[in-house]
C-alpha cells in the first residue's frame, strides 16, 4: 500500500514536471516568435540557349534511275548538334534554290527522331524528273537542294 507521503511526493513530482513541460513549451515559443522574419521581391536570371540547325548532307539515288516522266528515291543525312533530342518535321523543296534538270518532290513529314548531338541518319523520299528535261541531264549528277526543319520536344 503506498503511504500518505508517497502520494503527496508523486503529486508534487508530476505536477512540477507538467509545469515544467509547460514553461519550456512557453519559453521556446517565445524564443521562436521573437524572431525576426522578413521577405522580398525580385527575378532571378537565366538564358536560354539557341537552337542550331540540323546538318544536312545529300546522298544518292537508291532506286531506280532517273529519266524524262520517271522517279527515285533520293537521300538526304541529317544530323542533330543540338544538345537536346528532335524531330525532323518536315523536308521540303528549296524555296531558293531549284533542282537540276527539273527534279521535284513534293514536301514530306517523315517524323525521324534524331538523339541529341546525333550523328548522320539517312531520310529517303521520292523524286520525279520533269518529262522535258534537257538532253544534257544524261548521266549527269542531279542536285536536289532541300530545307529541313526540325522541332524538340518531339524527339528521340
């Protein structure tokens, strides 16, 4: 049986460590609310890089020969030196400058995804010479200057 004594010490005890609990819960907020705080406005600065055009390089005829009213296949490499991944959206006709013994195609959205930093990746599309080509263009080379675009955000 636990004495009157015993009792009126637990009380004392448990009464001093809640008021103790209580005055270190008081001081420590104080301590934190009497801290200063303040805040401020301003912009941190960043610059964006510039987008590089693809490298394109042209390649040959893989198939069929070409000849007055006939069509290829013509090839054209491209690259990506950009350090992030892209998506070739679209190969079309220069603008600017027309292809030999009049070979066209018409603008062609292959989709090709290029790595960043890629290296060459062959795209092949169809070309068709004009039917009154000149007598000249037997044999010849056939330059087709094209315009490639390319997009990220969509890429490998």
């Amino acid at each position: 049986m636990i004495s009157f004594r015993d009792l009126v010490r637990r009380r004392y005890v448990r009464r001093g460590v809640v008021v103790l609990a209580v005055a270190t819960a008081a001081l420590g907020s104080g301590v934190a609310y009497a801290a200063w705080t303040s805040s401020g406005t301003g912009s941190a600065t960043t610059k964006a890089g510039t987008a590089q055009a693809p490298v394109v390089t042209g390649g040959a005829v893989v198939t069929g020969t070409l000849y007055p009213g006939g069509a290829g296949d013509a090839v054209v490499n491209v690259s990506n030196p950009n350090p992030y991944p892209v998506t070739v959206t679209s190969i079309a006709p220069s603008p600017t400058v027309p292809a030999t013994c009049g070979v066209t195609f018409a603008e062609r959205f292959p989709g090709t995804s290029l790595a960043a930093r890629s290296g060459a990746v062959a795209i092949t599309f169809s070309v068709t010479m004009a039917s009154n080509a000149p007598n000249s263009c037997q044999g010849a080379t056939i330059d087709v200057p094209v315009v490639v675009t390319i997009a990220s955000g969509t890429g490998a």
